[in-house]
C-alpha cells in the first residue's frame, strides 16, 4: 500500500478520491474475505477523510441491516428496510446524501455529534449486500464529488471497477 500524504487537507477532493480508490485496490487485491476486506476499507476511510465521526458498513441480512466493520463509536446495531438513512438508501437502491440529519425524517441517531450523512448502497448481482455509511459532525459535508468518489469505492468492492 501507498503511504498515505502528509498534505491531504490540501489535496482536492478528486485528488483525495483517486488516493483514496488506488489504495483500496492495492488493500482489497487478492483478498477475497468480505470482512475482512471492510474493515480495512473503513479504516482507510477513516485515515483519508476529513470531518468524520463514522465510517464503516451495514450488511444485508434476512431482511434489515446489521452493523459490520467500522470506525468511529458504538453504532445501532440492526437498521430496518426503509428506516433511517442506511434502510432509506437500501429501499432506494440508490446513494442518499443527507446535508442535515436533523432534517431527515426517520433519521436514527446512534451519534447526537452527526450533522451530515451519506450512504452509498453496495450490490452484486442486483442483489443487495450491505452499505457504505459515513457520517461526519460539520453540515453539509457530503456533495456530488463524495457521492461521486464513494460509489466508485463500494464499485471496487464489489468487483465492478
């Protein structure tokens, strides 16, 4: 793996992601435990990334989410399809960014620090496997270039990229 840089706070955000991506490749290749995998891409996640309180997955099981590899404090344990964020983008199928989660309706708090939200739906097949969630404590944090960077992470998890 490619030492991280010492100047990340003024590298763009484009710079930062492809950083970010190239890393993730050289951590995940050969390695085809999924666990194993996540909770080194939620470290990296957290090393790279500014303004976070959480990074880490929720995996499809049975019918809810339940909380895999990740950074930051204790989280909700199982999520709901349709509930909060994490269930939202699942229903969806789709990334939700959230500028204020005081502002989502349902929105579940495992961390009263979080302002912002983003969470990117990983799938194979079709088929759901879990999310990318990341929270961070400044409003607004997350915008297209993140959602942007983010999906092309979770394509690379799941061997699409």
């Amino acid at each position: 793996m490619h030492s991280l840089p010492a100047a990340r706070q003024t590298a763009s955000k484009s710079e930062t992601y492809d950083l970010l991506i190239e890393q993730a490749k050289s951590l995940i290749e050969g390695e085809s435990d999924l666990i194993a995998n996540l909770a080194n891409l939620s470290a990296l996640i957290w090393q790279v990334l500014p303004d976070l309180n959480w990074a880490g997955f929720y995996l499809w099981k049975g019918n809810e989410l339940v909380v895999g590899p990740f950074q930051g404090k204790p989280a909700c344990v199982r999520i709901a399809l349709g509930k909060g964020v994490c269930g939202t983008a699942v229903a969806k199928k789709q990334t939700i960014v959230v500028p204020d989660v005081d502002q989502f309706p349902g929105h579940i708090v495992c961390d009263s620090a979080s302002r912002s939200e983003i969470v990117v739906p990983m799938m194979r097949r079709g088929e759901i496997l879990g999310v990318l969630d990341i929270d961070s404590p400044k409003l607004a944090r997350f915008d297209a270039e993140d959602q942007k960077g983010l999906e092309r992470l979770v394509a690379i998890i799941d061997g699409v990229e």
